[in-house]
C-alpha cells in the first residue's frame, strides 16, 4: 500500500539529504520518482543539501497541481513510482490534499520533506496540513543545536542581525526595503528559550563582552 510520509525536523536538521538519500535507495531498486521542491536555497529547480549534493527537481509554484501533473505524466506514459517533495511547508494546503490523493487513487508513494513551523513559532500551512494528512510523521533524529548547546527545536529569522518575529513567511534571499539598502535576511537554529529571549549566537557573544546583565524576563 503506498504512504504519504512526512519527516520533519528544524533547519538544519538533514531534510534535504535525506530526500536525495530516499531517491538514491528507490532509485537504486528500479523505482522510477520524480523530484519536487519550492524556493531551494540554491534557486528555481534544484533541490540541494546543507552537504553540497544537488540534483534537479521540479519547481512547485503556487499554482502546480500535483494531481494533473501525475495524472498528465501517466497518461502520457511515464511511470511513477513515488514523488520526493523537499521544503513542503511552503506548498500550499491544496497541494498537500492533491498529494494524498495521489497516494490513495494513484497507489504511489510520497515521501514529504520540510520544517515545522516558521520564524515566528507558527506552523507552516503546508506541514500544518501534512501533519493532518500524513499516514507516518517522523521527527529527524539528526539533531541540530543551539548556540548554548541545547536541541535546536526553533527558526529564528535575522535581517541586518538583528533577530525579528514578523513579516512574510516566505523569505529566502535578501529583502527589499523601501528605504536604504536590502536588508540581508539570514536564518538560525536556537532552543525555545533563546528563541523566546531573541538571543541569538551574535548577540550571546556581545551581551558576554558586554557589562550589561543578561536580559531577563524578556
Ligand atoms: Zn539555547
């Protein structure tokens, strides 16, 4: 019986290799996949991991139907085997319906790869579905760490360095800014303490040089 299957971690956590190591052991048996993901660090159709594989994907956009283009593929064809979705949290909820449905009528397997919840602690609209939809969740046991040394369970955003809690979801490069330069966008992984207290590794270390005491209750 084929599965919708969603692992899920923090970043950094070993999603993306992961996904290509999935392909590479169905691949290896005579599967025949297809590659999917959405706004990839390394840009437009490529998936790639924090190891420096890389390998071609489809680019999911706001408007890709999973369904028709397996359906389109089938009928035309093609076999397909299973699909690799890497950085699912930034498809949308009717993409993630259009992928159980390509696992229940279809009988093909659907390996799901992305982050929980977003910068601001919030569940993606993507993985919020996959967690309401998947037949298997598997939390990634590759663990990645806080500055402090603790497990990472948090994103945090950055823009010029300094830790924010609002603005769009869907950041990837540098950010537009109406006034002065872009600011530059950056992402870290902290436990939920330093996530709460916006302390990130930067502002750990100038708080320590810093005579200041550390902001508690904040
Ligand atoms: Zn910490």
């Amino acid at each position: 019986m084929a599965e919708l299957h969603f692992f899920t971690g923090t970043m950094d956590s070993g999603k993306s290799t992961l996904a290509l190591q999935t392909n590479h052991n169905h691949a290896q048996r005579g599967r025949v996949g297809r590659i999917f993901t959405a706004h990839d660090r390394a840009g437009e159709a490529i998936l790639s991991s924090r190891l420096g594989l890389t390998h071609d994907a489809i680019e999911v956009g706001p408007d890709f139907d999973f369904w028709r283009y397996v359906v389109d593929s089938l009928t035309a064809g093609a076999r397909i085997d299973y699909l690799v979705c890497d950085e699912a949290q930034f498809y949308t909820p009717d993409q993630i319906d259009q992928l159980a449905k390509v696992v229940d009528e279809l009988q093909i397997d659907v390996f799901a790869f992305g982050i929980l919840s977003d910068f601001r602690t919030r569940l993606f609209a993507g993985s919020a579905r996959l967690v309401e939809l998947a037949d298997r969740m598997n939390v990634l046991q590759v663990e990645a760490l806080c500055w402090c040394g603790k497990r990472a369970t948090h994103n945090a955003r950055t823009e010029d360095g300094v830790m924010v809690v609002e603005g769009e979801v869907i950041v990837v490069g540098d950010m537009e800014s109406t006034d002065g330069p872009p600011a530059e966008v950056a992402y870290e992984v902290l436990c939920r303490q330093h996530h709460r207290r916006r302390l990130t590794a930067a502002r750990a270390r100038a708080v320590a040089l810093s005579p200041e005491p550390l902001p508690f209750g904040s």
